[in-house]
C-alpha cells in the first residue's frame, strides 16, 4: 500500500501481519511503495510477495502485467464487496448539485485513487461539467481534500465516503457514486500455491473487529475476489482517461491555432511597416 505516513499505516497492518504469523506459520514483514506508481511497479517486480491493493492500482498493474498478480480475497465493508466515493461541499455552501459547479474550483486527491480521482471525475464527466470547473487539483489525501473544502480553499472535492462521513458537521454531500468493489488482497504469482492458499484460508477465517477496524473502520472481513470484479472500474477508468487525452488534444490544438494566428498577425504586420 502507498502512503507519505508509512509508520501509521504500519500500526494499522501490525495486528494483521501478527494473524497470518499465528496462522500460517510464515514470517511477514511490512513495507510500502513510495506512492502509486512504485506499488504498483513493486508488485508487478515481484517484491511485494503479498499486498493490499487499491482498486484502481490494481487495474493498472493488471494493464501492465496480466500475470503478475493474483487475488486470493477481497475486503468487505459493512458486509458488502462495494464502497463509494462522494463529493462534498462545504455545509454553507449554496451549491445544490453537480450542474451547479459550473465556474468552480474542484479538488481531487491523488490522480491514481479509486475514490478521490477516477470516479469523482466520472461523475462530473456526466454531469457534463467536468469542462466548465474554473480549475481543479490534486491535494493527495482524502482528509487533506475533506479540510480544504471546510476552509473555502476549494468549492468542492471527491472523497471516499467514510471521510465524508466522519467530517459530515461541516460538509454536505452533492453526491454519491454508483458502488464499485473495494480493495484486494493480491500475491505475486510466484509464491507458492500452497502458501497462497493458506493466507486465503486465514483471511476468510478473520473475523475479528479488533484487527479489522485497525485497518478500515467499518471492514467486516474478507471473501471470495475475482479479476472480472474490477471490469466496471475498468470500464471507468478508460471513460476518464479518454476524456483527459481528448481535452489536452483540444487544448494543444487550441494553442497551435492561437501560435498561428500569432504568427499571421506578426508576418502581417512586418508586410506593412514603412
């Protein structure tokens, strides 16, 4: 998992890497990409043997690497396979809608993220106003986004719906994305399929709150998982990152019309001086 507060998130996985001792009898030890892009090439390097993956990395990786990984589980969030994101906007806010935020600033979280890029951009992208924000950016994490929306730094932002939730005093919700499936947990295809096998047994077996909620507060367990789970998000996922590649081409287009246009108006102007 990729994350600037290693040691935090080190404790959150502690109870949880101490389970899969006790039960499997193998030996783990933590360790973290430096952000997306380096989990993502760890794991398909294979040197992450067994990792909780992101959604949307774990479409990339697969892209990159078909064979690389392999889901043993899947989280489960109150009971269910889904989570969702949300977009909020300060509680004061007169903003009603998504149409409303027309001529707005917009806050993202990481451009890699499930819940903070690719399905709030989506849902703006229907809206029909992803084209019309004043601006937008991306601030990294989830509260970080949460907290500039609160301050009036952005008019609104795209979070996972816990952090919404947990700052739901000062936000109101503008809305609420379709369900998509949550985390994995994956292993590199090259550890042994007896040793996979038991970490999957274990993880089906953990019912625990006090290890899951360590990690996720409102993880219930972990089931069965499949590659074609993800096949919605990938379908996602492509929508936005065609609509990006078109949007710069219009604007390197735009641009060369205006070099263009530039460069008549200065060969104009050299025909016609005395």
């Amino acid at each position: 998992m990729a994350t600037v507060d290693k040691e935090i998130v080190q404790e959150h996985f502690r109870p949880l890497l101490e389970y899969l001792e006790k039960e499997t009898g193998s030996k783990f030890a933590f360790a973290t990409g430096r952000d997306y892009d380096d989990t993502i090439a760890q794991f398909i390097d294979g040197r992450f043997d067994l990792g909780y993956i992101g959604p949307s990395p774990y479409v990339l990786a697969s892209r990159k690497a078909p064979r690389a990984l392999k889901i043993i589980a899947g989280v489960e969030s109150d009971f269910t396979p889904y989570f969702r994101a949300v977009i909020v906007t300060n509680r004061r806010s007169r903003l009603q809608s998504l149409q409303d935020l027309q001529g707005k600033r917009f806050a993202f979280g990481s451009r890699r993220s499930t819940l903070s890029f690719y399905l709030p951009y989506y849902m703006l992208c229907q809206a029909g106003v992803i084209g019309k924000l004043s601006g937008y950016n991306f601030l990294g994490r989830h509260d970080i986004v949460v907290k500039n929306v609160i301050m009036g730094n952005y008019d609104a932002g795209g979070v996972k719906m816990s952090v919404a939730r947990k700052y739901s005093r000062f936000l109101k919700e503008l809305a609420i994305s379709e369900p998509i499936t949550d985390f994995a947990i994956v292993v590199h295809r090259s550890m042994d399929p007896e040793d996979a096998r038991k970490i999957q047994q274990a993880l089906y077996r953990l019912k625990d709150p006090k290890i899951l909620q360590t990690i996720k507060k409102d993880m219930t367990g972990f089931g069965p998982r499949k590659d074609s789970d993800y096949n919605r998000l990938r379908e996602i996922m492509e929508i936005v990152e065609k609509d990006i590649s078109n949007r710069a081409l219009s604007l390197l287009g735009e641009r060369e019309r205006k070099g263009e246009k530039g460069a008549e108006r200065l060969r104009t102007s050299k025909r016609t001086t005395p």
